[in-house]
C-alpha cells in the first residue's frame, strides 16, 4: 500500500513539474512581449523550461513504469498526462534548435541583394534597435543566396498603381502596422511582431515599373538576434504568396 502512495505522489510531482515548466516556457515569450525582462533573458528561460522537462520526463518515465507493475490506474494517467506535457514542450524547443542549425546566422532578408530597398521613416524606430539597418553587402547576400534561393523580385503584369495597392492591401491583411505608404514613389514601410515572443521586425516594399509589368521587392529586418531563425524569409514568402 506505501509503495501504491509513493508512486502516485511520484506521478502528481512529475505532472506538477510538467505544468510549472510549460508555464515558464509561456512566460519566457510573454514576458519579453511586456517588457518585462530583455529577449535574452527570455531565450535563457525558454531554455531552463526545456532543460527542467526534459529532467521531468525522466521522473515520469519512472512513475510510468512502476504503475505498471504496481498497477495504481491513477497514477499511471497521472504520469501519461505529465509525459505529454513535457514532450510538447521539448519537441517545440527541438524544433527551433534544428531550425536554428539548419539556417544561416542572419537576420535581414531582401528580394533585391544587389540594391536592397531602404528605410526611411521607419529609422526613427530603430534607434535603440541593436541590429544595424545598414544592408551587410556581399557577405550576407551569399548567405541569402545559398539558404533561400526562392527569396527572389516578384513581377506582376499590372501596372505599378495596381501593384502599390495589391502590396497595401496584403501587408494590411497580414497584421502589419503600416508606418509609411507613399503611393507616387510606391514605397511601403511596416512593422511585424513575431507570435511568441514579439519581436519586432521592420518592412520595406518598392513596387517599380519593369517594362509593361511591375517589380515587387521586399525587405524584412530583425531588430534584435544574430540570427532570425528564418522568420524574415517565411515572411516574404507568405507575402508574395497572398499576392499571387
């Protein structure tokens, strides 16, 4: 009967360890989202999250096994309850290590590398920003180049009018905050947060005439991180996807 009740409070702090630790990994985004501590302190406890799951799974796993022998239903539900909890959250943190490892280490991504479009109003914003707005030039287009060679101009055969107003009207379909729109020069700044943990990346779109069609070139830069972990790019894809 004591080896029932200690299985079972094995089982209920393994699933206490499962919950605490997946609401940390909530907070860690939420928290940078506030402001309530910087992006780096938030990346450290996403990871300490992962770290403390992954010693949660280990407790599980024994709960798991001595219910089986010991047979207390409860307490096996309760541990199969932690395991799934603890695993979502190590799948997650997985996923974005293999994304991080699998991307190069760059966070401004540009359908034009050769004369990348610039901002402008949108540079009162970045002044704290510790990401330059200056593009890296050769070094970083190579990179580009080699890890999404989709990332290219997208041509249209409408005129550029009907472009600018396509481009508007999709970045403001996707949640963009629309900084500057200038129709008769066909530029377009905006800003973009990501999901979880907001951060805040900045928009550029020229739309130019290109014989009897128009040019679509877009810019997507991180504020904060090395590495975007290829946000910028998905961004640019959804875009222009939406447009055609």
């Amino acid at each position: 009967m004591q080896d029932r009740n200690n299985i079972l409070v094995m089982a209920q702090l393994g699933l206490f360890l499962a919950i605490f630790f997946v609401l940390t990994a909530i907070l860690s985004g939420l928290g940078t989202r506030w402001s309530l501590w910087n992006f780096r302190a938030g990346l450290n406890i996403f990871r300490w999250s992962a770290y403390g799951e992954t010693a949660t799974v280990l407790l599980l796993i024994i709960s798991c096994v001595a219910a089986l022998f010991k047979c207390p239903q409860n307490a096996l539900t309760i541990s199969v309850i932690g395991l799934l909890i603890s695993v979502t959250v190590i799948g997650i943190a997985m996923k974005w290590l293999y994304t991080a490892k699998s991307v190069p280490a760059i966070h401004d991504i540009t359908t034009d590398t050769e004369n990348p479009p610039k901002f402008d109003l949108i540079l009162n914003l970045r002044k704290d920003a510790l990401n330059s707005s200056e593009y890296g030039g050769p070094e970083i287009s190579s990179q580009q180049e080699k890890a999404y060679p989709d990332i290219k101009p997208a041509l249209f055969e409408v005129t550029p009018e009907s472009a600018y107003k396509l481009c508007l009207k999709t970045a403001e379909e996707m949640g963009w905050d629309i900084i500057s729109a200038k129709a008769d020069k066909g530029f377009i700044e905006a800003t973009d947060r990501t999901f979880w943990f907001g951060f805040k990346d900045d928009i550029v779109i020229r739309v130019t005439p290109a014989d009897k069609s128009s040019r679509i070139d877009l810019r997507s830069v991180s504020r904060v991180g090395r590495s975007d972990v290829g946000t910028n790019a998905k961004r640019i894809r959804k875009f222009l996807k939406k447009i055609e």
